[in-house]
C-alpha cells in the first residue's frame, strides 16, 4: 500500500499532469548536446511536450516555474532496451505502473519491455493484450515480440503480424534459442521484416544446472557453475547465421571475454552485429559474491575479473554498443534462500546512472559524454527509437541529475515494486533529480523528502 506520503506526492505529479500550458525553466545547467557538456537554458512546454528553446540565456519571464540548476546535469532521457515488466501476469514483482515508475526515477524515459509475461505477447492478439496495459506507464513503452511460439523455442511466431502490431524487435530473452535451424530461419524473416534479433545466448547442454559463473568462487561455495561458452558458443554460432542472413543480430548482456572478442571479430568482418552490457557486468565480478546469497544470481551470471576488464575495454573500443540494465523484479520471498532454488534476476532501473557514474565517470575511467550516450543516443541509433537529442523543437525527454550529492541506496527509497538488488547500503552520486517524458514531469525527488 502507497503511504499517504507517497499519495501526496503522486497526487501532487497528477495535478501537475492536468495543467496544460504549464513552462518550466531549467536554468543555468550543464546541458549534454551531441557529445559536448555546456551550460544552457532550456524551456519545457508541458502542453506540446517539445523543448520550446535551449539557448544560452532565456528570460525567466517566459516560464511559469524555473528550476534553479546551476552545477547539475541536463542530459537526454535514458533509454533502457532490456527490462522485465512482469505485467500481465507477474503483477506480484512488478507492474507497468511501478516499473514505469521506477524507470523515471533512474531518469529512463524510454524503456523496452522483454517478452516473457503471461500471456507471451507472441501474436497479434497477445500482443494486444500487454500493450492494453500501458495506459498506466509514467515513460515511452515498447514492446518486444517473442520469436517462438509461448518462448518454448519450437515453432516460430506470425512475425510480420507482430511487426504490424508495433514491436521493436523479437526475442526470446530468459531463454537461448537452442536449434541452429530455428535462428537461421527467425533470422531470415527478421531481416526481411527490418527488424532486429535480440538474443539471450545460452546454449542449454553447457548450463548444467549451474547458478553462478562456473570457476574458483563456485568451487569455494560448493555451487554448481555456468561455463562461459554456454554463452559463447551461441554467439559465435549467430554471428555466422547473422552474416549468411543479413539479419541484425544484437547480442544482450554480453558477460565474458570470449563474447567480446567473438563479437569484436564479427564487426570487423562487416557482419551486422550489435551487443549490449549490464551496469552489474561492468562493476562486479564473482568475487564480490559473498556467500549463497540470491541477490548475486542473475542470468548470465558475474564473471571473473578479467572477464569484466574485457567488457570494458569492449564498450570503449566499439565492441559493445550500449548500456542497458535487464531489470529484472522478483518478489523478497522468491529471492529468499539459497542460490540453488531461487530466480535469476537483480532490479536495475534506479541505481544504473548513479553506480555508472560513481565508479566509472568519477574514478576517470569513463568520459561522462560517453556514458551517456550509451545510455541515449546510442540504443536510440540502433533500435530506431525517437531521441532528438536536446535541442528546440524536439520531444522533452529529459533527466536532470544532481551530479555532486552522495545517497545511499536504500529499501525505501526504491520505486520499483521489488527490491532484489545487490546495491543496498552503497554510497553513490549522479541520483536524477526530476525526470521529464513529454515535457510532462514524471520524477522529482526532491518532494520526496
Ligand atoms: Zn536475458
């Protein structure tokens, strides 16, 4: 149940919401413009939903609110390709609305949602049925369809009536698509449709019941480990499937070396192949897991340090082309035991900017511009989702983030309906402050406190 805090608060974002016509000024921020930081005025229009003028100095005069934000960030709406909605049908991790929610809150304003739901949006009318849900979204929503038929990697799906019905691209993600004949013939129609093949690369005959990275952690705890080719294997089968095809094969949370480089290989060769990376790929390894502890087991699973160390080396060469956080909400009872029998899966949403930035922008290993481009621009370019970039006349999509002032992650302060994070208790900077998704003002968490 919403405390009556939280009541006034939404509430207050409801009111908001219904008047039309409503200008904010965000003064004096150091505002993210095609890869250059620089200090601008940019007014919102609530009504239109457009930035009506980014400008060195615009007169408070033409605003009906300004937003004093001299020293924070103004970048564009992140943009999150890989997240688990749960709804319909797992409304007891998370629905569209707290998702949404939990999505503005880490400054997202365009998220796409994975297909494993209940129902399995897998054809036109199922399709429909996860769409039906997105009237209580807070950001952008887009849908991805499944490849097979209920996920069960056996029959392929009416993929040309999904791409009717407005998805984003197809996947079978939670699952690896385990017949070679299969990818080849998804990725023919794939490529006929221009759509691209995301892909969870797990070949099921290496997995061997392993709940975390198979090497000397899992040994030391006694676990049953994942082998890295159980990724590997499929990526370099799909790459060679992606070229005979010409499909756009884009490989999800890349986790080990031998990924990078298979995929590293495969761009050179002029194959079309995107990959993205996990917030927790890029800063934890097994040796953080502390124990048996659920909260460490995600799919694929941490690896070792030097596998980390090649992740981001391949995010700064090119390699990999994008962040995105596989939120993925399991309820604190599910999440409750021992890594054996518990789901894989850690939230992601609120806690990626922050971590990304704490340990990568402020320890001078990442270039802030970079990073948020590949959390912007860059997963915009390769699935073809609007973001104009901040400038007049674009859609107001906006994150302004406090880039100086530490918090510690804390259970109740998370947005999401699950709190299965590794994070807890974690002193980080670069929080969003207020988030912007149409002009309209979906995250100010400055009223919260
Ligand atoms: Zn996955």
């Amino acid at each position: 149940m919403a405390s009556a805090s939280e009541r006034q608060y939404w509430l207050s974002v409801y009111k908001r919401k219904g008047r039309s016509g409503l200008k904010r000024l965000v003064k004096g921020a150091l505002v993210y413009q095609a890869g250059t930081l620089k200090q601008e005025d940019v007014l919102i229009n609530q009504e239109t939903g457009v930035i009506e003028a980014a400008a060195q100095s615009l007169s408070t005069d033409m605003a009906d609110e300004t937003i004093e934000a001299e020293g924070k960030l103004l970048a564009p709406g992140f943009i999150d390709v890989h997240i688990h909605l749960r709804e319909p049908g797992g409304e007891h991790k998370e629905t569209v609305r707290s998702g949404t929610k939990a999505a503005a809150a880490g400054g997202f304003t365009t998220v796409c949602a994975m297909p494993n739901t209940n129902p399995v949006p897998d054809s036109a009318e199922t399709l429909k049925e996860v769409q039906s849900s997105l009237k209580d979204a807070f950001v952008h929503v887009h849908h991805y369809g499944s490849l097979t038929k209920s996920l069960k990697g056996e029959a392929l799906t009416d993929m040309e009536s999904l791409k009717n019905g407005g998805i984003c691209a197809f996947t079978d993600d939670g699952v690896g698509i385990q017949q070679a004949g299969l990818m080849k013939e998804a990725m023919k129609r794939a490529a006929a449709l221009g759509l691209p093949v995301a892909a969870h690369c797990e070949d099921n005959s290496l997995v061997n019941g392993g709940v975390m990275h198979e090497g000397k952690q899992a040994e030391a705890l006694g676990l049953p480990g994942i082998s890295s080719s159980a990724e590997s294997v499929h990526i370099a089968r799909d790459v060679l499937l992606a070229e005979e095809t010409g499909a756009h094969y884009h490989v999800c949370h890349v986790s080990t070396k031998e990924s990078v480089r298979i995929i590293r290989d495969a761009k050179k060769a002029g194959i079309h192949v995107t990959a993205e990376v996990t917030p927790h790929h890029l800063l934890l390894t097994e040796e953080d897991i502390p124990g048996d502890d659920p909260l460490y087991k995600m799919n694929p699973p941490l690896r070792s340090s030097s596998d980390r160390l090649a992740l981001v080396e391949g995010l700064l060469d090119g390699t990999i082309d994008f962040i995105a956080t596989d939120h993925a909400p399991h309820a604190t009872e599910e999440k409750r035991g021992s890594m054996r029998n518990t789901p894989f899966g850690i939230i992601g949403l609120e806690t990626a900017f922050p971590l990304l930035y704490t340990f990568f922008v402020k320890n001078n290993q990442l270039p802030l511009t970079k990073l948020i481009d590949w959390m912007s621009a860059a997963p915009a370019g390769i699935f073809q989702l609007k973001n104009g970039g901040i400038k007049t006349g674009e859609r107001a999509d906006l994150v302004l983030i406090d880039i100086e002032k530490p918090r510690t992650v804390i259970p109740q302060e998370i947005q999401s309906a699950s709190s299965n994070t590794p994070f807890f208790g974690w002193e980080l900077s670069g929080w969003p402050e207020k988030t912007f998704c149409s002009g309209r003002l979906v995250w100010d968490r400055k009223e919260r406190e």
